[in-house]
C-alpha cells in the first residue's frame, strides 16, 4: 500500500465537502449519544450499549474514509509505467493508453483525472469528499465506508424520529414543521430553539438516502467488475466471487468488518479491446 504525497486537494470544493465531513460525523455522534440516546434511555446498560456500537460506527467510518483520502491509486502506485519514449520501440506497449496530459503509457482501465491531474488505475470517480479518486487501490474502503456510513445514518435517522415525532411530539409536530425542515427559509418566520433538531434530522436524512442510493449503485457495478465511466458494462465480467474480490481482496470479510485487515487483491490482466470509457 502507498500513500500519496499531498492528500490536499486543488479544488476548493473538495476541501469544503471534506472539512464538512469531518465536522458533521463527531457532531451527529456527539449529538445522537449526549441528547437523543441519554434522554430517552438515561444512562444506564442500554446507552452504553449503544455508545459502543456507535463508536464501532464512526470507528469504521473515518478509518475507512483516511484510507480512501491518504492511498495512492494513480498509475504511480505501481513500478510497470512505461514512458512515451519507450512507447515508440517495445511493440507491446501499444496495448496500453497514452495519455497526453501525463505523457505515459498507462494500463488499461485507468483514466486520466482532471483534478487529482494524475491517471488512476481502474478509475472508478472522483470522490469529492474525500479530495481523491476512487480507483483500484481504494475501491474497498470506499464501499466500506459507504455502507457503515449508511448503517450509521439509517440507525440514527429511526432513532431521531422516535425522538423528535414521539417522544417529544409535543415541541414538534406542528404543520410547519416538513416546511422548516425542507426550507429552512422557514426557520425565520416560526422561530424556536429547538430547530436545530430538525436541521441535523434533516441533515442525517439525506446522508441516509444519499448513501444508501450510493451503495446500491456501486454495488451492482462491483458485482459485473465495471466501473462507473465504462462503456460496456459486462466487458470485464469474471463471475461474481472473482469480481468481488477484485474489490474488496482475498479476505474481503474481514474487510468489511476491520479497516486495517489485509486483504490482497488478485493480479488481473485487462483486455485493452475492452478499455473504453463512456464518456
Ligand atoms: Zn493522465
Ligand atoms: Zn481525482
């Protein structure tokens, strides 16, 4: 595994979405265990049980997220580049892409990112959020962290609407409370102190569906070994188990559960016929 040398990105975007992140992930936790959770179960064996499995949560969530910010996916992670010099004598080379923004020979399957200004090995996309691509070298903490972030989100959202429709209905049920929460413009007109609630519900809604979405939609790529830009969809396809571990490796249970467990991935050569991206 390599790490990149910069992990800060050049585009302004990126760095907000990830300053966002890494704000928004302490404060749910912080907020789901100090107001939602004590309040409606006390302290007692319960909240603690839930502080544990929460902490297990954003465990998996921010390793899992470091590991897609800090690895290298780019075509220099790996010693086989070939340099346009060589491309004009060694006849096998023709195989591979040139790229003319790197000025290198780059295997098939990697594409050239505009804002990482590198070629990424089995580029998948950029992730904004995490100011980096998502490639081969990264793919499985990606997924990984999609899906706990999903677990985290989904878990807190059940919880959040007990809390804010039961338990303390009475603060907010009202019939402008959907239009506070989607329009926050109407926080202005029927003020009060407890929408805060609903703008972190809210915020903990959309993270619920957005990855949820997410998770589904990458997940059916993972499972025909395609990724995001490619043209042909089936191109790659080497049957279920293999393309999965293509992604997540050889121990890709252990993946799921622990960020930091090895899990290899299988050395695959890529028909370059196939090597087409969609756009
Ligand atoms: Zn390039
Ligand atoms: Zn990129």
């Amino acid at each position: 595994m390599k790490f990149r040398k910069s992990i800060i990105s050049n585009s302004k975007q990126d760095i907000a979405c990830s300053l966002f992140l890494f704000f928004i992930i302490p404060t749910v936790f912080y907020y789901e265990i100090q107001h939602v959770l004590a309040e409606i179960h006390g302290y007692n064996y319960i909240l603690y049980t839930h502080i544990i499995l929460g902490c297990y949560l954003v465990f998996n969530i921010v390793v899992n997220l470091m590991h897609i910010i800090l690895i290298d996916t780019s075509v220099f992670s790996t010693n086989e580049l070939m340099t346009t010099s060589r491309f004009k004598t060694d006849p096998t080379a023709k195989d591979w892409n040139l790229c003319d923004k790197c000025e290198l020979i780059v295997p098939p399957r990697s594409w050239h990112c505009d804002v990482c200004n590198v070629c990424i090995l089995k580029r998948d996309h950029h992730c904004m959020f995490a100011g980096n691509c998502v490639g081969l070298n990264n793919n499985r903490y990606f997924m990984i962290f999609l899906l706990h972030f999903f677990i985290g989100a989904t878990y807190s959202f059940f919880y959040n609407s007990y809390y804010i429709w039961i338990y303390r209905g009475t603060s907010f049920i009202a019939w402008f409370t959907p239009f506070k929460m989607f329009f926050p413009m109407f926080m202005m007109f029927f003020r009060s102190n407890n929408d805060w609630h609903l703008f972190l519900y809210m915020l903990i809604m959309i993270g619920s569906i957005f990855t949820g979405v997410l998770l589904v939609y990458h997940m059916k790529l993972i499972v025909k070994n395609a990724t995001t830009h490619e043209k042909n969809k089936g191109a790659y396809d080497l049957g279920r188990a293999q393309n999965l571990k293509i992604v997540f490796g050889d121990r890709w249970l252990w993946s799921i559960f622990w960020p930091f467990a090895e899990s290899t991935l299988p050395e695959v050569y890529w028909n370059p016929a196939e090597s087409q991206k969609s756009r």
